[in-house]
C-alpha cells in the first residue's frame, strides 16, 4: 500500500516573511457650508436697509470663493458674517415696511 502524507497547517499568524500590507483610504469629509447667497441676493433687491443686503451679498461671495479653494475655515467666517447681515438687513426691512404702511394709517385717521 501506498502511503499518502499530508502536512497540516496550523492556523494562526501568516507564516511568510514580509510584513503585513496595509492601505489606508483618506476619506475627504466635506462639510456643507452655507453661503447664504440666494438670501443676500433676496436681502439686496428688496430689503436693503443701510446697504445690509448689498454687503451681505458680498460676504456670501467671499464665503463661495472660499468654499471652492478649500478654505472651509474662511468660508464659514464669511457665511456667519453674510447670515448676521442678513439677520439684521431682513429685521430692518420688515420694521421699515411696517411703519411705512402704520405712519400713513395713522395719519389718514387723525386727519381724515
């Protein structure tokens, strides 16, 4: 008869000489950061109180430039800046619309 061997592996550590390979993947996390464009633009055309809007719309452009270099730092410094403006150029606006249509009420009453 014949006789047949067969060496058994023993599992465990790899027993070949190189070291282990490893890849390591850099998983770029974007952070979406907004630029408050579409805002400042509405803020510009219609509610522009002491030029807030016109100035906002230029902050929300810095902030899109920043974004598109790679800057997310200074781009967020920008949108904060652009969102305040903004904040405070709608507040102004909706005051002065307010009291552009109240005064004139008023008046009409008392005189009319």
């Amino acid at each position: 008869m014949l006789k047949e061997e067969h060496e058994v592996a023993v599992l465990g550590a790899p027993h070949n000489p190189a070291p282990p390979m490893s890849t390591v993947i850099h998983i770029r996390s974007e952070t979406s950061v907004p630029d408050h464009v579409v805002w400042s633009l509405f803020n510009t055309l219609f509610m522009n109180p002491c030029c807030l809007g016109f100035i906002a719309f230029a902050y929300s452009v810095k902030s899109r430039d920043r974004k598109m270099v790679g800057d997310v730092t200074g781009a967020q410094a920008y949108a904060s800046t652009a969102k305040c403006l903004n904040i405070w150029a709608l507040i102004l606006g909706i005051l002065m619309t307010i009291l552009l249509i109240v005064i004139p009420v008023l008046i009409f009453q008392a005189y009319g």
